[in-house]
C-alpha cells in the first residue's frame, strides 16, 4: 500500500459497499427482511471504526 492512501478511505468504502449491496440484496428477495438492517448497520460501523483506530495506530 502507497504511504499517500489512507487506510480509513480504504475501510469506509469496503463498508459502505458491503451495506449497500446486502440493502439491495434484501430489498430485492426478501422485502420482509430489512428490517434487520437496523442491527447490521450500526454493527459494520462499529467495526469500520475499530478497523480504523488500529489501521491508524503508530506502530
């Protein structure tokens, strides 16, 4: 990895990618489902922000 990308770029987009597809994939085959994404979601950005304070941690 190039010292000039930041690694929470990188985490944000993974995130976000991954909720967009698993929204779209309940929206699409099981519309009676989202509603499970008000625990995933809170729960992936929870990780995303773990992920990121210990990718930015001075070693």
């Amino acid at each position: 990895m190039d010292k000039d990308k930041n690694p929470l770029v990188g985490i944000a987009g993974v995130v976000a990618v991954m909720l967009v597809a698993m929204t779209l994939a309940l929206a699409l085959f099981a519309q009676e489902q989202v509603w499970v994404l008000s625990i995933v979601a809170p729960c992936l950005a929870f990780m995303g922000i773990m992920l990121g304070y210990y990718a930015s941690r001075k070693k």
